[in-house]
C-alpha cells in the first residue's frame, strides 16, 4: 500500500489510461502527414472531424476514444478518493472532476460533429450564421466548451493539488508553468473565436487552439507519469 492507502496495482491503471487518452488527443497532429486540405494556422481543430471532411471518421475515432479513456481514468481516480478519506481533499476531489468532464464532454464531441467547415468555407459559415445547419453545431460548441472547461479546472485544480498537498512531484513542478501557457493560449483562441463570429477575420484561431489542446495533451501526459511514478490518485 502507499502512503494513502492506495495499492500501487489499482494506480497503475489510471496512468495507464490518461497517459493513452493524452496520446489519442494529440492525433490531429497527423494533418501534418496527410492532406487534409484545412489550414491548420486558420482552421478550428474540430473541422478535421467534420462530416464533409475525407478523414472526418479518423478525427471522430480518435476523440471518442481519447475521451472515453480519460473518463475512465477520472472515474477510477474519484472511486478511489471516495474509498480512501485520507486522500479526499478538496482540491484533488474537483480537479479529478474536471478532468473526468473533460474525457465525457470529449467523447461527446466525436458524436456531435459539424457538418462543414465554416473558417474554410464561406458558404458553410454563411449557413451557419442564417442558423441553416444541423443543430449538432449548437451542440458541438456547447460540449467542446465544456470539455475546455473541464481541462482547465482540472489543470489548475490538480496542480495546485500537487504543491499545497506535496503530491506528484513532476506535476508539482513543471504545472504551473503549463498552467499559465494554457490559460494564455485559452485566451488568444477565445479572442480569435469572438473576432470570427464579429466577422473580422480569423487571427490565426487555429494556431492558438491547437497550442490549447496540445497543453491539455502535455498536462495529461505529465498527470499520468505523476500517478505511475507515485503510486497515487
């Protein structure tokens, strides 16, 4: 057993799973290799996954899977903290949360994806300002905001975990700084999304989202190597 009470076998599982999850979540990288035909300096991330897209089922698969595997993982991890008092403090019960909405709300995006690509198609983000396209846009913007903010509470909730409680040393010491770049990066694809919808261009939208969601990946990685190496949820 470790110091918590949590036997190392019933970790192991949990690292296991994110680590798997946070590879999974960085497969849009794969638009390097093939050609999608989207700008990924311009391009929401999500567009890889649209139904028009030639490699949209590819985009779909691999997010579904990456958030069912983080949501195991997060489910795993707030069983345990139920199980064992000791570890239950406040900060690691709500960053475990916000990483399981992150994993649920992910996998739900593989599900309600968007029909079109409207930064690249004109006619698309015509529809879609006349209200002309399926509703799963609506729905996909409401569960992609919830998987962001289920990574940012987890993100910040986890890491402060690591340093108030002297948990997860490697999370301790390298999350503050992923932290600050992903609310930086939260902010330039908020601001980039808002000039958008203002109909004033993109502002390289793609760019900060993809710097978003590749910190979230990181962050995950750097969760699961602190689970596996300290035996703890």
């Amino acid at each position: 057993m470790s110091r918590n009470g949590t036997s190392p076998c019933t970790a192991w599982p949990v690292a296991l799973l994110i680590g798997l999850g946070a590879a999974a979540y960085t497969a849009w990288v794969l638009e390097v290799i093939f050609s999608t035909g989207l700008n990924p300096i311009e391009t929401y991330v999500s567009e890889l996954a649209a139904q028009d897209q030639p490699l949209g089922g590819l985009f779909r698969a691999t997010d579904f899977t990456a958030g069912l595997l983080v949501l195991v993982g997060g489910l795993l991890s707030l069983i345990r903290l139920v199980r064992h008092a000791e570890s239950r403090r406040p900060w690691a019960v709500v960053g475990w949360a916000g990483v399981t909405l992150f994993g649920a709300a992910t996998a739900a995006d593989a599900w309600l994806p968007l029909s079109c690509a409207p930064t690249a198609d004109p006619e698309c983000a015509a529809r879609e300002t006349a209200g002309l396209v399926p509703a799963t846009h609506q729905a996909h913007a409401v569960s992609s905001s919830l998987a962001m903010t289920g990574a940012l509470v987890g993100l910040v909730a986890l890491t402060v975990a690591a340093r108030r409680y002297g948990w997860f040393a490697p999370l301790a010491r390298y999350g503050p700084a992923l932290v600050a770049l992903e609310l930086l990066a939260t902010a330039w694809t908020l601001t980039s999304i808002a000039l958008f919808t203002a109909g004033r261009g993109t502002w390289a939208l793609g760019a900060g989202q993809r710097l978003q969601v590749l910190l979230v990946a990181i962050w995950l990685g750097l969760l699961a190597y602190s689970v596996h190496k300290e035996r703890r949820t």
